[in-house]
C-alpha cells in the first residue's frame, strides 16, 4: 500500500544520494548535497530537478557507452 510505496521512495532516494556522492567525489560538482536542499520556491525545485535529472541521465549514457565499447571488445 502506501506506506510500501513510501519506504521504497525513501530508499531509493537514499540509493540514489549515496551513489550521486560516490560519483562526483573530485569533480566539483556538489550534486549530491543539492539534492538533500530542502526548495525555498517551486522555481528552484523545478530547476535542482532538472540539474539532476540531467545529470543522471548523463551517467546513465556513459555507462552504456562503456558496456558497448567492452561488447565491443
């Protein structure tokens, strides 16, 4: 039900923190600590979700690339 749905929201979340600090570790990018930012205004939200929406896909896309060069290989 809905307390499910919520758990596995929270986890996953938590994942997703987690593995967003594990990968801009000398970047510079301060994705992960956006994403524990709680919104002053709707307008900011909707732009840190877009930061981060953009920046998962970016991950997703090289890490296809790599599975596809070492198929490749």
């Amino acid at each position: 039900g809905a307390k499910f749905i919520h758990i596995m929201y929270r986890f996953a979340r938590y994942v997703m923190i987690e593995d967003m600090k594990k990968r801009s570790v000398g970047t510079g990018i301060p994705s992960a600590e956006a994403v524990m930012w709680r919104p002053g205004n709707m307008y900011i939200a909707k732009a840190r979700h877009r930061v981060a929406y953009n920046k998962l896909l970016q991950i997703i896309q090289r890490e296809g690339f790599v599975f596809e060069e070492y198929k490749k290989k």
